[in-house]
C-alpha cells in the first residue's frame, strides 16, 4: 500500500448532478469531502474553488461543461462545513453571539475599517489557511502535482492563499467576483448585506428558507440575466441536497479571522486574471480593482452587467475568458499534473 492509499481513502461513483462528472467521497486525514470530476484524464486540470456558503454545484454544469469542451479537466468540490463535505461540531460562543444582524454588522464594519475584530483565537473554529489547506489535502488524495485554478468570492481568497503558499501547486491563477479585504474597501450594498446577514438558523419552515434563499440570489445576481425560474429550481435542489446555514456563518468568521490578503497577493507569482462585475453588489468593482494592483502579474477584466453570480447566459463567454488566460504560453501548459 502506497503512502497516499494509507493517508487517504477514496471512493467514486457517477454524479446524479452532471452526467459528464464522476463523484467522489475523499477521507483525508482530517474530513471528508465530495468532489466531482469531469473531462478526459490527460487534460490539464483546472480546480474550482466556491465561495461563502455555496455548494460545489454554484459552479454551473453550463460552465464546467464548456470548460471541459475547451480541453480541461475540472474539479468542482464541496468546502468544509457546506454541501456533503464534513460539517465541523466546533461550538463556541463567537458564532452563537454572531448569529444575530446587529452583531454580525458590528464585526463587518471593523473588519471593513481595518480595525481589530477582538476574536479570541480559541474562539475561532478556522480561518481560511485552514480551508487552504483542505484544498492541499485533496490535491494531495488525488495526487495532482499541478494544475490551474479559479475561486469564486471567498473561494478567490482561499485560491490567493493556495498559489502564494503553495506555489509548486498552481500554474496559474483566475480570480471571479473576490477581494483581498484590503481595510476601506466599499462594503456591500445595503440590500446585500441584509440578505447575506439575514438569520436563518431558527426558522423551521423549508418554504421559508427558499424564498430566503432566493432572495439573497435576487439581489445580488446579474440583473439583466436572472431568470427567476432557474433561481428557484436551483434553490431547491441545494436545499434538498444539503442546507446547513451554521456552515455560513462559521466561513463568515474564517473570513474575518483571516483579515486582509494583501500581503499574501503581494507573493503570488502565477499569472493572473481577475474577472469583476460590473453590477456586483456584494463585492463592488473596487475589490477587483485592488488585487489587480496588488498581485504583481495580473490582469483584470471588468464585465458590464456581471453581478455576483455565473448566469448560464454568461457562463460560456466567463469560461471562455479563463480557457484563454490558462492556454496562453500552452508550450508551458502543464505536462505533469498527475503522478
């Protein structure tokens, strides 16, 4: 038995979600994590990383699809504590105090400010360096070398970690919709905020929660391209999957937790492309615009009419933009992704 059959323990299986990804079930020496895979074995390999409270299945089958269809392999995964990856049984009296609006606003504005956030470090379940590192587990199980990556929201904020801290691991780099949480950044719209910080650990009523969810979608979606349709089936498909909100809210501590990036973009190395919308009302523009003058090889592209989200009818043109950046150089493409 090989050191990585001893480490890790895998099981796989057809996705019921997209007929052209295979399911896994990793057990790494820590958690256990759901990961599907598509796209022929000898393509490179591009890793998929979403953000604050969203499952795998965020990354739309439209754009792992076309991703796949330019040549790529794709990995779309479940982080800890969301999804059917491990939910931690940490309880500590941060994300009890946190759950309510006023209290999570509180810690939102200093962290905003630049100013201390005052969290007893017992008190924290994890920070994004530890999210990070989940990432360099699965890596490791799946024995990937290298490959490239793309992170959505807080998903780019755990991508940034992994390519400055792990350097060997990522060929290059693509940043959608995310932030270095540089102190004095524009907050969220108002409307955002309040769908974000809602509290929906007490409600009981699963009609209540989709429309809560939905809402939230509503509001910080591309506005000229939400179809409320889609919207809904979605929402009901991850809450039937996996609704877990005491998830949200310990990754929206690890965000704050971790605090600014800027010194870790400022030792990111890959080439970069930074793709922000236009209408992105939970991250505005000037986030996008701060970690491309912070990360020394990046450009940033700014998409009118892109909001917080991947709209199927933008889902081919994002993944095209990314396909390109990662097949720039393809005589530097990656030869060895895989042991």
């Amino acid at each position: 038995m090989s050191n990585t059959e001893s480490l890790y323990k895998i099981k796989t299986k057809p996705s019921k979600y997209a007929h052209f990804m295979q399911a896994y079930k990793i057990k790494t020496p820590k958690y256990k994590f759901y990961l599907e895979r598509g796209g022929n074995e000898n393509d490179p390999i591009v890793l998929l990383i979403m953000g604050l409270g969203a499952q795998s299945l965020v990354w739309s089958n439209v754009f792992c699809q076309h991703l796949i269809n330019c040549g790529f392999q794709v990995i779309r995964f479940d982080n800890r504590d969301i999804g059917k990856s491990s939910k931690l049984k940490h309880k500590n009296k941060m994300t009890q105090e946190y759950k309510s609006v006023s209290k999570k606003l509180a810690l939102l504005s200093r962290f905003k400010l630049g100013l201390p956030i005052s969290i007893d470090e017992d008190s924290i379940p994890y920070t994004l360096f530890d999210m990070t590192e989940d990432v360099n587990q699965l890596l490791n199980a799946l024995e990937i070398k290298k490959c490239y990556a793309i992170g959505m929201s807080m998903g780019g904020m755990i991508a940034q970690i992994l390519a400055a801290e792990h350097p060997d691991r990522i060929e290059k780099l693509g940043l959608l919709a995310t932030s270095n949480n540089k102190p004095f950044l524009p907050p969220p719209k108002l409307d955002a905020l309040r769908a974000l910080t809602k509290p929906i650990t007490d409600i009981k009523d699963d009609e209540e929660i989709i429309e809560n969810n939905l809402h939230l979608q509503r509001v910080i979606a591309s506005p000229d391209f939400f179809d409320e349709t889609r919207a809904l089936n979605r929402t009901k498909l991850l809450f039937d999957r996996r609704f877990y909100p005491k998830g949200v809210s310990r990754q929206l501590l690890a965000v704050l937790a971790t605090g600014s990036l800027v010194n870790i973009d400022k030792k990111i190395k890959q080439p970069t492309l930074i793709v922000h919308g236009s209408k992105d009302r939970l991250l505005p523009p000037a986030h996008g615009q701060s970690l491309s003058k912070t990360i020394p090889h990046a450009d940033f592209m700014l998409i009118p009419g892109l909001g917080h989200d991947i709209p199927d009818t933008l889902a081919r043109y994002l993944a095209n933009l990314f396909s390109d950046h990662f097949s720039k150089d393809s005589e530097n493409a990656i030869e060895d992704s895989q042991n």
